[in-house]
C-alpha cells in the first residue's frame, strides 16, 4: 500500500504530514506543517538537546515565532455548532483521513481537499438497559480494499462491536456481548491492522488491551506489563510510541516546585516487541504538563509531541536526555485535541475504489 511505504520512507512522509488540531470553540479544524515550523527553530537549545522545561532561560518554541505560518481551517457543520467536548472531537486518522465526532454524530473528513461527510447512526443499539460508554476506531482493511469504522458498546455484563464500512455504506453487527468492558470513552488505537482498547476483562477480573482484527473481526489480549501498579484507569492511557510501538502512560506522581509550577512523574511503559508481554519496558517521563498521547504519532529524531489536557498546550518530549518543552502554535493558545494525519486525495464517495487513489499517488512518488 502507498500509505504504508510513506510512512516507511520518513523523508516522504516529513514533507506530506500535517498537524491537525482544534481549539477552544471546536467548531473548525486547522491544520499546518509542524516540521516546517520546527526548522524555523532549529538553533533551538531543547532541540539541540541543551535545554528543558525547567530551565527558566530556555522559552517555550513557538513564542517568538516571525515567520508566514500558513494554518488552513475546515468549518465543522453550522447544524451542531459548538462541540460539547472539543479535546474528544478528533477520534482517528488513517490514510490521510480524519474521524471526528459532534456530539453524538460521526464524521470523516480528508483535510487536504477541505470534504467531510456525515456517517448514518446506527440502525439500532444491540442490547438493553442503560450502557457504560462508547469507543471509536477509524482504519484501513487491506483485504477489502475498504475503510471501517469501529464502534464499541460497553454494557454492564460485556461490549459488543458494529462497523461501517464505506462501501456498503452501513453498519452492522461483527461482535456482540464479549466479556469485557471499558468504562472511559478513550480513543481507540489502530496498529498491525488492528483497533486495541484498554479494557477490563470479566473473566479475568483484570485490565487487558483487547484487539480486534479489521480484516478476520476477531478479536485477542494483550497483557498488561506484570510490573504495571494498575490503579484506576482514569489514569492509565494507552498510545502509540514513535513508529510502530504500543505504549502506556501512567501517572505515579506529582510535585510542587516552586509557588506556581509542579513537576509530574510518569510511568511510560512500550511494547517493543507486538504481542509479546515480556517486550513491556518502563520509561520514566518528568514534565511540567500532565501529559496526554495524541490519537496519531509524531516523531522527530528523538522527540515526540504530547498534549497536556488540564492546560489545553502542546509540548515535546526528548526521550534521550529525558528533558520536555512546550510548544505554542502563534494565534492558538489553547488547543483542545491534535493528531497528525498524511496529506492525500483519498476520496469520500461511499462507491469509489479506495485502491484506485492509492495506486494512483504510489504512481506519482
């Protein structure tokens, strides 16, 4: 797939990715090129790995910014207005498109072409009586040569899970009433063709990442790492790490430096190894933020972007010196949800064949 190789080749894939985010009013999307916006800061001391949060004479990247940021913007529909949630608007990113939600609607929009359209609600809710919540996941099946989005359904006694798929232009039933459930509308994160979902097992009676196939629509665990000290999983959030990793964020403590600044200590445990419990490896994560991963991965040498959800800012993390560093976007000083999306001409036709545009950009690069 051409998506595939772009990400493979990280030249192509610096020059086409785009930053998409919303903010306080989320009532539009706006994207930009981070990478190009970062090279305009590249004698910065943190990205130099000389400089970090703490250190009161290095500013956060992006204050002083004097270049032409060129930043586009997709009005979300007038009909719902204000988002009830903004940081929970965007859902998941494949192949250059983007699921965000408005309240109860779902829709998917490819930034590049500035086109979104509507997903049909469901038929019907399979079960009864009052459920826990839902969960969203956005991705490409291979297979069919189609995309799927996936839609849990936590109740009290299991979850089920339905699919759209573009070109039925339906939904239906794939997995009803697994013995799990999951009680924190999180996004759901697609990896190896793949949605995964922290969950809580009713056999088990323990946390487990739970992984449903697009293509076969089965679904497997994955273990927690023994070593993790699981509390609730208010705290626990689970993401992707550079390229290709799963990875959790946990929270263990936190510290007053000074009479307005605090310091938070978290637990970022990787899998380096897919499916393999024993590839579990704990990292430790001191930041000025309460860090939280985004839905998309961004990567840049050693250091990944991050959202801090209680201050509404980015910031960035170097992973070899172990320093971070906000980053402010000039004319948005509070974003409420980012991920990262690749630019493509991807059609929204429900008839189309998805296939036909991919091939026709791999002819091009």
């Amino acid at each position: 797939m051409h998506f595939n190789k772009a990400i493979e080749n990280e030249d192509l894939f610096y020059q086409r990715r785009e930053l998409l985010f919303t903010d306080e009013k989320g009532d539009s999307l706006y994207s930009f090129d981070l990478d190009e916006f970062l090279n305009h800061y590249h004698d910065h001391p943190f990205l130099n790995g000389l400089g970090n949060c703490n250190n009161v004479n290095v500013g956060v990247i992006g204050d002083d910014y004097d270049g032409d940021l060129v930043v586009t913007r997709l009005k979300l529909p007038s009909c719902v207005g204000v988002a009830t949630y903004p940081s929970e608007t965007l859902v998941s990113f494949c192949c250059g498109l983007v699921l965000f939600r408005l309240g109860s609607e779902l829709y998917v929009a490819n930034p590049a072409i500035r086109k979104y359209k509507k997903l049909p609600a469901p038929t019907a809710e399979l079960g009864l009586g009052p459920f826990i919540c839902y969960q969203f996941g956005f991705g490409f099946d291979h297979t069919t040569d189609d995309f799927k989005v996936i839609k849990s359904t936590s109740w009290y006694n299991g979850v089920d899970f339905i699919v759209y798929a573009f070109k039925t232009g339906s939904w239906r039933q794939i997995q009803r009433r697994l013995p799990y459930i999951n009680f924190s509308p999180r996004t759901g994160i697609m990896l190896n063709g793949r949605l995964h979902c922290m969950m809580w097992s009713l056999k088990g009676y323990s946390w487990v990442i739970v992984s449903l196939s697009l293509a076969e629509e089965e679904v497997q665990e994955i273990p927690l790492p023994l070593d993790l000290d699981v509390g609730s999983l208010d705290d626990m959030e689970l993401g992707l790490f550079f390229k290709d990793s799963l990875c959790i964020i946990y929270p263990v403590s936190t510290e007053r430096v000074g009479e307005d600044r605090a310091t938070s200590k978290n637990d970022f445990w990787v899998m380096k190894e897919y499916g393999e419990a024993e590839s579990w490896t704990k990292r430790e994560f001191f930041s000025d933020y309460e860090p939280s991963l985004l839905p998309s991965r961004y990567w840049k040498e050693n250091h990944v972007l991050f959202r801090s959800g209680t201050s509404a800012a980015l910031g960035m993390y170097n992973f070899n010196d172990f320093s971070c560093q906000g980053l402010s976007i000039p004319g948005y000083p509070k974003v409420r949800g980012a991920g990262f999306y690749l630019e493509s001409l991807v059609s929204l036709d429900d008839h189309r064949d998805f296939n036909e545009h991919i091939q026709h950009e791999r002819n091009l690069s």
